[in-house]
C-alpha cells in the first residue's frame, strides 16, 4: 500500500508541476536575435529550449530529486532566453539567462530537422571568469566527472 500512495503522490506532484509549468508566462523579456531568423522558427526554437530547461526539473524519481525539486523549479521559472545567434539557416545558439544566477549563462546548440528543430547540446558557464563546465543532455556523455569539468 505504501508504494501505490508513494506513485500516487509522485503521479499528483509532477500533474501539479506540469500544470504550474504551462501556465506560467513564458517569456517576458525581448529576444534578441544576431542574424536572419524567421518568426517560425523562433517560436520552434523557444519550444525545444523551454523544453529542455524543464526536463531537468524532476529527472528521476529518487529522493535526492525530490529534495532539489524546490530549488529545480525555482531555478527554472527565473530563466530566459536572452540571445539566439544563427550560425547558418540550420544552426543555432541560444543564450539563456536566469535572475537567480545572474552570473551563469546556459548556451543550447540546435539543428533543424524535418519538421522542426532539436537541441545537440548544451553547457553552461559560471560565475566571473567564466569557469567552463559542461553539462550535455544529449549528445555528449562525459566518461567521468573530470571530463564533465565536475572536479
């Protein structure tokens, strides 16, 4: 009985966050974007960030996740993007801000594909100086926490 009240609550949680989530505003801040870029795509690009950001939030269903979830969402809710840059009309970059850290910058790599466009990869810098650390969702999987920059 207690697991099936546990996957109730975790079933209850993430509906609530989700919810909470989406109907949030979105983006209250200009875009600024560095080459030619269609209103279209723009909207795909925000999309496939956004959703990104938000598949960090609850990763698993441990209790350390649980435990962060606070500090998770409320991370997530003061980040924006800032600056998209076009590379060519098939690669971007994407800057996104948050107020909570306002010294780190999170940058995502995006292609297009068929019908839309895909996050590569990510990373993000922190703090003054820029300490390089890595944080890859997707393509890149770091052999250790030296290679990930996580010493």
């Amino acid at each position: 009985m207690k697991t099936r009240n546990r996957i109730l609550l975790v079933g209850l949680l993430v509906l609530a966050l989700g919810t909470f989530a989406w109907l949030t505003p979105r983006q209250s801040q200009p875009i600024t974007v560095t080459g030619s870029l269609p209103a279209k795509d723009l909207a795909y690009i925000e999309s496939a960030v956004h959703h990104e950001i938000w598949r960090g939030a609850f990763p698993d269903s441990s209790m350390k996740t649980f435990k962060q979830l606070p500090a998770n969402v409320n991370l997530r809710l003061s980040m924006h993007i800032a600056k998209v840059a076009v590379w060519n009309e098939d690669t971007v970059t994407v800057i996104v801000l948050s107020s909570k850290r306002p010294l780190n910058e999170w940058f995502y790599n995006l292609k297009r594909t068929q019908s839309s466009w895909a996050v590569l990869n990510s990373h993000w810098v922190e703090g003054i100086g820029y300490t390089f650390k890595t944080n890859a969702f997707r393509s890149i999987k770091p052999s250790s926490a030296t290679d990930a920059g996580l010493k």
